[in-house]
C-alpha cells in the first residue's frame, strides 16, 4: 500500500468507533508463526500467508477435478 503498511492501516482503522468490530484478515508474504502472532496482535482478526492460499487453491482444483472425474 503506498500510504501505509498494513500494521498502521489496522491500527487506524480500529481508532474509527465503528470499525473497532469490523473482520480483517493480514494477506501477507510472510508466513512465519512470528508473523501470525504479529498480524493479531496488531489488531488483525486473521493472518494467511500468500504461499498458503496457493496451496489451498491448488489443493481445491486438484479435488475439483477428481469430482468431474467421478460424474
């Protein structure tokens, strides 16, 4: 993000009395338990890692085919 990172986005969004409840999932390169521990702490309600969304995405084409397949 050019004006801000995600920890000071997080951190003023949450100083808005209406966004104190709103989810925020961290989508971040970074996918050490550190990094997790970090994302929530800074007020992120979730924390994946951009290596891990692939894997899930593969992961359900993967499945889907095998589905297509069964039929």
């Amino acid at each position: 993000m050019p004006e801000m990172d995600g920890y000071e986005f997080i951190d003023a969004l949450r100083r808005l009395p209406k966004m104190v409840s709103v989810p925020a999932i961290a989508l971040t390169g970074f996918g050490r338990a550190q990094d997790a521990k970090s994302a929530l702490r800074a007020g992120f309600n979730a924390h994946l890692a951009k290596a891990r969304i692939v894997a899930c995405l593969t992961e359900c084409d993967r499945s889907n085919k095998k589905r297509r397949n069964l039929k």
